[in-house]
C-alpha cells in the first residue's frame, strides 16, 4: 500500500515499461517529491499507515475505525468538536460548489461519524455500513491527497478561514445579498 512505499526505499526495477514521456518529467516532479517527502511527516505518515491498514481489514467495523483515525490524524488536532470540527473542513476540501460541501458534511455529519460512535461504544452497526465505510473511504482518500499533493499553505487555519469567508454576507454592487444564517435575537 502507500505507505509500505512511503517506508521503504526507492528501488530500481528492470522489467519496469512506462508510458511516461519526456515532457510529462515537470508535472509528475512534484507530485512524486511530494509523497516521498511524506514519509518525513509524523502525522502524515500516521494517516497513511491507518488508511492503508482500513483496505487491510477482514472486520469492516475496524476499517471504519482506521479511516477516521486517518481523517483526525490530519484534520482535527483539537480533541474537541471532532464531528463538528472534521465535518466542515472536509466539507471545504470537497468541491467548489456549495451542493458538494453540503453532501460531504452531511455524510460525515449524519452517517460515517455517528456510524464511528456506534462501532466504537459496542453498539449494533447500520445495516448500511458497507456503503458507509466506502464513503468514508472516499472522504479520507480526499483528505490525504490533498495533504500529500496540495497541502493548504496554513494547515486546517487556512481551510478555517475559507469556511468562514465562505460563510458572510457577499455584496452584489450596492445591493446587500442576505446571508443564510438565521439572525440570533
């Protein structure tokens, strides 16, 4: 898996045919620096371990397990607010459009975390946690791409503040576009 790669050191294999030409050496440059460099970051290297080890389960309840391992490991350093905290910033990792945030945060929201809880407290799983831990795998593979390949220059802050940018009131010329949140009286 990816992270017996990242562990291990680069050797040369003989039989190996690419397709890869010449001119494709400046896009693929980073990309490979970057996984390589992977390795070197504790926590990063942490969430690829638990990620590879969720495709390495016979108990799918354990799968589950190690995907939100995963998924902590790297977006939520805080030990409070954990479904809260995870399911809005993937949220903002998911897409650009507002329909894609909404349907990550509510799978986390709604599905795969409270389907965690259940796992975890000892409790009967849902009938659906096979297509739920396949989310949740999706949602993790999300989150370590983007932290492998594109990390957000100010970590979890950074994906904070778009949300929250995201959030307020934008103006139309002179005509103010309400916000969707609800007043507080």
């Amino acid at each position: 898996m990816l992270s017996a790669l990242l562990d291990s050191e680069p050797t040369l294999v003989q039989s190996l045919t690419t397709n890869i030409a010449p001119d494709d050496a400046p896009t693929l440059s980073k990309p490979v620096d970057r996984v390589t460099s992977a390795r070197r970051e504790r926590k990063l290297a942490f969430a690829l371990r638990r990620f590879d080890r969720a495709h390495e389960r016979d108990n799918i309840d354990d799968a589950l397990i190690d995907l939100w391992i995963a998924i902590e490991a790297i977006l939520v350093p805080e030990s409070h607010n954990i479904k809260l905290l995870a399911s809005h910033r993937i949220a903002q990792l998911s897409g650009p459009s507002a329909e894609d945030r909404q349907h990550a945060c509510n799978l986390l929201a709604r599905e795969s975390y409270r389907a965690r809880s259940i796992v975890v407290h000892g409790e009967r799983p849902p009938r659906a946690l096979d297509r739920i831990v396949e989310d949740t795998r999706q949602l993790a593979r999300l989150v370590l791409m983007t932290w492998v390949l594109e990390p957000p220059p100010g970590g979890v802050k950074s994906i904070d503040r778009a949300m929250i940018a995201s959030l307020r009131p934008r103006r139309c010329g002179n005509t103010r576009v309400p916000s969707r949140r609800k007043a507080v009286p």
